[in-house]
C-alpha cells in the first residue's frame, strides 16, 4: 500500500466480509529480500510497524500480524482434519476389508520354494486329468 492508505476496513471486515475474516500482515519489500533480512527480522519489524502505527496500533491485536495468521490457519486445518478423519479412516477400512477378500478369493499365495513349486504343479496337473 502506498503510505497513507489504510485497510483498517478491509481487514475489520467492513468493506468485504469473510467467513473466516482476514487477517492484516506486513511481508517482506522486495528491497527487504535484496538486503537478505531474515524472515525473524521481518517478524519483528512487522510487530513494530503494526504496534506503532497511528491506525493499527489502534485496531485489535488479533487481527493483525503472522503470527495470528499463523495461529488461525492451524486452527482451521486442524479443525478440518478433525472433521475428515473419521471418513477417511472408514474408507481405508473399507478399502482395506475389500482387499482382504479379494486375495481370500484368489487362494493361497504361490509357493517361494522350486520343490513346493513344482508340488503345486503337479497337483494341477493331477487334477485336470
């Protein structure tokens, strides 16, 4: 954002709402990135800059900052996976239970050994005659 603008609005969800609402951050400027400034540095200079500016300073803290972003995207995907997992879990056992019956009906395995190899063979042979 060019200097003086503000998104207090956007991200009060006032202009545009969400469901999950928005969170403000302050990424790294390109010039951030060409002097190698760590991404540590970058946190911490984003918790100054939200802190001491003359509209976010103001705004509740939740709402800004990677941090909180961080915090709420975990929230949601673990909240997800929470929901999905019992679904998925039953369709591995499906799955799995449906495999199990299909190799019963295919018989026992081929024997590893040339000598029982060479039983089994004989058995077919047998029995076809």
């Amino acid at each position: 954002m060019d200097k003086g603008t503000s998104a207090k609005r956007m991200i009060e969800g006032k202009d545009v709402g969400l469901r999950l609402g928005f969170i403000g951050i302050k990424n790294r400027s390109q010039q951030d990135i060409i002097d190698r400034i760590s991404v540590k540095v970058a946190i911490e200079r984003e918790q100054l800059y939200f802190s001491t500016h003359p509209i976010y300073s103001s705004m509740p803290q939740g709402l800004l900052g990677i941090g909180n972003l961080t915090a709420k995207l975990t929230k949601i995907l673990f909240t997800h996976i929470k929901f999905t997992l019992p679904a998925i879990m039953k369709e591995i056992k499906d799955k799995l239970k449906e495999t199990d019956d299909d190799l019963r009906d295919l018989g026992p395995p081929m024997p590893a050994e040339s000598s029982a190899k060479m039983q089994l063979l004989w058995n077919m042979v047998t029995e076809f005659i």
